[in-house]
C-alpha cells in the first residue's frame, strides 16, 4: 500500500517537472538562467501590483538570475497537495507544497527585512503595492493598524509567523495557494 | 502543384501513423488550450468570498497565485512564438522537444529534408523570382499607359498572375469560402496578420490597394513599380508618425468609388495565428464599409508565422519554402458597418470577434505590440483602482468613520 502511494507520488511530481521544463523550454530559447527583465516582459505579471514581489521570490539573495533548480523549488510552492500525501510517514522533510510552507511562502512576501515579523510598515508598503494611489495614507494607515490589532496576540505590534498561521486557519490555503496542471 | 499537395498529405498523415508508435514515453505535448487549469473567478468575487470585508491577509492570495499562473503559462507572450503541434509534421523547428527517436524515424526524416531542400526548394525559388520579375515588368509596362478602363483591367490581370505565380512558387493551397462577400470598391478590408504572405494570399483572389510603408531595396523596386499601375497607399517613413495625414489619405481613397478596396492588417504586427489580438482603431476611424476576412492557415504542413525578432525576411522566406505547403483557409466575411453611438474601439472589438468566431481563433484583449514593447502601467492602475474600490466600498472607511464618531 505505502509502495502504491510512493508510485502516484512519483508520477505526479514527474508531471510537475515535465510540465515545468515545458514552461521554461517555451518561454526561453537563451539557456537555463532566468534573468528579471524575462519575467517582467510576461505582460500578465507587470500588471498585477503585487508583480515585483513574486519576481524577487525568486531570486536568491543579492542574486539577479535563478537557475532551473530555483525557479522549481520557488514553483514546488504550488504544488496542489495530494490527498496520499497527508497519510505519508512524517520522518522526511516536509515537502515544499505544504500548507505550512506555502503560509511560510506567503508571509516572506510580507516580510522583507526576512526578521520573521511583519511590522507595520512592512505591512503599509504590501498595502501600498495593492491599492496604488487610490486610498489616502490615512486610510491605509487605519487599515493597517486595525489588521495588525486583530491579529497581534503577544501585544509586540508585529505580526510573528505563529500569529500568522492564527489569522489564516480558517481560509482553505491549500486551494487558493495551488495550482492545477492539466494532464 | 496541387498534386503534390495532396501526396503530401497522404504522406504526412501516414507517417505519423507510424510516428504516432515511438511517442507514448514521451508525456503527451500540452493541447492549445493551455498546461495549467486556471482559475477565472473575478477579483471581487474571490477576495469578497472571505469572511470579514476588510483587508486581510489573505487578500495576497489571489494575486500571488495570478501572479504565478501567469509564470507559468500566460496568454500573450505564447502567441509571439510558433504554435507547438500535436502531431510531428516531421520539420524539427516545429517539435520543441525534439531528441532522438527511433532510426526509422530519422530515416524518414532524412529523406523529407532531402525532398524539401533539393528538390522544392530550387523549383520554388525559381518560380518566385519569375514571379517577381514579371509583376515587375508588367507593371512599368501597364503604367505607361493613360489612366483609364483598359489601364485598371490589365493592371488587375498582370497583378492577378503575378500573385498566383507567386502561390504557387510556395505551394499554395488555398481555399477560400463565401466568395460573394469578397471586398467591393470604395471599401475597406481587415484581416488578421500573421506573415507577410497574407498579402499575397488575399491578392490571389482579387485586387486590393495595398498600404504600408516605403521600403528601400527589391520591396521598394516592387512598391515603385505596381503603384505606377495601381494606387497603391505608399507612405514615407515621416507620414507614418502623423496619424491625421495617415487617416486623411486614406479617407480620400476610400472616398473614390472607383479604387480598389484598401487591404488593412489592424493588428499592427505579426501574430501567431492561434489568436487575434488588439486591433488598432485608426483603420475603424476612417468610415465606409469594413469587410472583414479571417486567415488561417493549416500547421500541419508549414508554419506561416514570422517571428521577426527571431529571424530576418531572408531567413524567414527560406523557410517558407522548404515547408512542405502552405495550406490555408480564407473566409470572406459580410460587410460591416459601424453601428449609431458606436465608437471606433467597439467597433473593432466586435470585427474582431466576428473574424475570431469564424476562424477558429481566441480573442485576446491584449495589444499585439507587446512583442517588443512593456505593458503600460495603467492597466496595473486599473488592477489596482478595482482592489482599492472593493476595501473601500466593503465598508472599511465607512466603519472607520463610525468609530471616530463614536468616540
């Protein structure tokens, strides 16, 4: 039984490699590295605000390419999460498409000093990102200050990861946070 | 010619059969409707569907995996490039994934190249300079004469048999639908681009008022001769940028009823043929009736694209001709006019759904010049206005107000 969960675990990390290299091998004819100006010429990522970020998720510290291993490990993120995967022993490492790391994923967006808190500010500039010109500093300053209340438990005025994890246990992160290749 | 069309189709088909035996290792290539499963629910409705109406943290959710989605697959910069087939037509610049097979196979292979490298190529270029020389001798020849009826009629005919030699120097085979709603006089026509030959194409048919740039060289041999017999539309590199020029000249040949009709690719440059992108709304400005026409060509037997930032015209005609054909459907659509209270944009949108409907095309919204140019930021303004307008309206400001009263 486990040997039969193994094997549909294979087959589909093999789809989400194969689909993966197809990705790279159509969008790229100059090698392996991918540079920031390749992202940003997708025209659906330079519309959407919060575009630079996932660009930098990418990218290793200080760096300015990723090679193939990177741009998949950044890309395992989204793996859907296999319902045989939920029963597999808890002795390995937990893979990269779990709900937990695919949170841990979503709040180093948030933070970008990576000091494991998301402080006010760093929270003003998400917000910024999203909302353009549109809303006052005002506004955005309330909304951040009320969000940060509602969440905050140790009273620090950050959000810590554990806070984090709190505020999103009711949202199925799993299904927002995937997604599907078609086979 | 047409012979040899059919052959090779007959060939084709068989040997994917056999193709078809050394492929189920390999994973099955993507169909055209895309590799990821994609999530189209609006903005509104998936960020509204979390419990509380103000901003929370989740609210990045929907962007960073739009954001992704868009990594992995988007729509625009894929029509910039070849369309991928599902089927080998045994011509590598058309399998991404190419890599070694089975010995049968490359045999096979060996000899299409053989054939199209040896045996079309030399009869295709032959034929296509025998057609260029001749356009260009018959029409400095019909210029000559004086303006009038037998001057139009034997500039039809010499442009007439010039474009079909020059089919056939590509081994064309063209079927073309609905010849009664063929471009009448004094109107304009728009089709969608996706390579330099589509001029051709349509010319085959029936004669059309080119428009476009003057260029220097053999084009610009070609464009001094045949506008001598023809009023063809040539501008200079400095009207170009003057849209009201542009858009004068065009009216005042739309106007003259005896002209022929003006041929327009509104798209502005070449698309992959998969989809119709933008169309720009110059031509819908100028007034009189659009007849639309759609082009598609058929992959299976040549790749008509010209991906220009990837290959010059040389390359690309050399291409071209060591195709194994050029198949291609072309449907002439009813005239349409543009409606009371509709405005050149709307009017192009709904042209392009109509050529998009019958050609068996997707409609992107996207501007096809984004082959070489950044996305302006207003649409990320826009992206960003619509998430601003659902905080604001969900009643975060609003309760902020009621909190301030209340103290």
């Amino acid at each position: 039984m486990a040997l039969l969960d193994q094997k549909n675990n294979n087959v589909s990390i093999t789809v989400f490699i194969l689909c993966c290299v197809h990705t790279i091998m159509t969008r790229k004819e100059n090698g392996w590295q991918e540079h920031r100006e390749d992202f940003q010429r997708i025209p659906e990522l330079a519309i959407n605000p919060l575009g630079d970020r996932i660009i930098n998720a990418f990218f290793p510290e200080g760096e300015d390419q990723v090679n193939f291993r990177g741009f998949m490990r950044t890309l395992a993120h989204f793996r859907p999460i296999e319902d045989n995967e939920k029963s597999k022993d808890q002795n390995g490492p937990e893979p990269l498409n779990s709900r937990s790391n695919k949170l841990h994923f979503a709040f180093r967006l948030y933070d970008l000093d990576k000091d494991d808190k998301i402080s006010r500010d760093e929270l003003l500039q998400v917000l910024r990102m999203m909302v353009g010109v549109n809303i006052s500093d005002e506004q955005l300053g309330s909304i951040a200050d009320r969000t940060i209340q509602e969440a905050d438990q140790d009273g620090d005025s950050a959000i810590s990861f554990a806070e984090f994890v709190k505020v999103l246990e009711k949202v199925d992160v799993e299904q927002k946070m995937s997604i599907r290749f078609l086979h | 010619m047409w012979v040899l069309v059919k052959t090779l189709e007959w060939a084709t088909i068989r040997l994917q059969k056999g193709a078809k035996k050394p492929q189920p290792q390999m994973p099955r290539t993507p169909t055209a409707n895309g590799i990821i499963e994609r999530d189209e629910t609006p903005m509104e409705k998936e960020i509204s569907l979390l419990h509380r109406a103000d901003f929370e943290f989740s609210h990045i959710f929907y962007f960073c995996r739009k954001g992704f989605e868009a990594i992995v697959e988007d729509e625009v910069t894929q029509r910039f490039s070849s369309e991928e087939l599902l089927s080998w037509n045994l011509l590598t610049r058309t399998n991404v994934n190419f890599h070694y097979i089975s010995l049968r196979l490359t045999v096979v292979w060996v000899i299409g190249v053989i054939v199209r490298y040896c045996f079309l190529l030399p009869l295709r270029f032959t034929l296509a300079a025998i057609g260029i020389i001749s356009m260009i001798v018959g029409t400095t020849a019909v210029g000559q004469l004086p303006n009038g009826r037998v001057k139009n009629y034997l500039s039809e005919v010499v442009h007439l048999t010039c474009s079909r030699i020059l089919v056939r120097a590509l081994s064309g085979t063209i079927h073309y639908h609905n010849k009664e709603n063929r471009p009448q006089k004094g109107g304009i026509c728009v089709a969608n681009h996706t390579s330099p030959i589509d001029a051709i194409i349509l010319t085959n048919d029936g004669c059309y008022a080119m428009v476009g740039q003057v260029h220097g060289g053999l084009m610009g041999i070609i464009q001094r001769a045949t506008v001598k017999a023809c009023p063809h539309v040539w501008f200079e590199r400095s009207e170009i940028k003057d849209r009201h020029l542009v858009t004068k000249r065009l009216r005042e040949h739309v106007a003259d009823k005896t002209k022929l009709p003006i041929l327009i690719f509104p798209e502005g440059t070449c698309i992959n043929n998969t989809s119709v992108m933008m169309f720009k709304k110059g031509s819908f400005e100028i007034g009189g009736t659009i007849y639309p026409v759609a082009i598609k060509y058929d992959p299976q037997f040549g790749d008509a694209f010209w991906n220009s930032s990837k290959y010059n015209i040389v390359s690309y005609l050399l291409r071209i001709m060591t195709s194994w054909a050029i198949v291609c459907n072309v449907w002439y659509l009813p005239p349409m006019v543009r409606k009371e209270g509709e405005d050149a944009v709307q009017f192009a949108n709904r042209v392009r759904s109509a050529i998009a409907r019958q050609g068996g095309l997707t409609e992107l919204p996207w501007d096809g010049g984004l082959k070489r140019a950044k996305v302006k930021d207003t649409f990320k303004e826009e992206q960003q206005k619509n998430y601003s307008k659902m905080l604001v309206r969900n009643g975060s400001v609003g309760s902020l107000n009621a909190e301030t009263e209340s103290d």
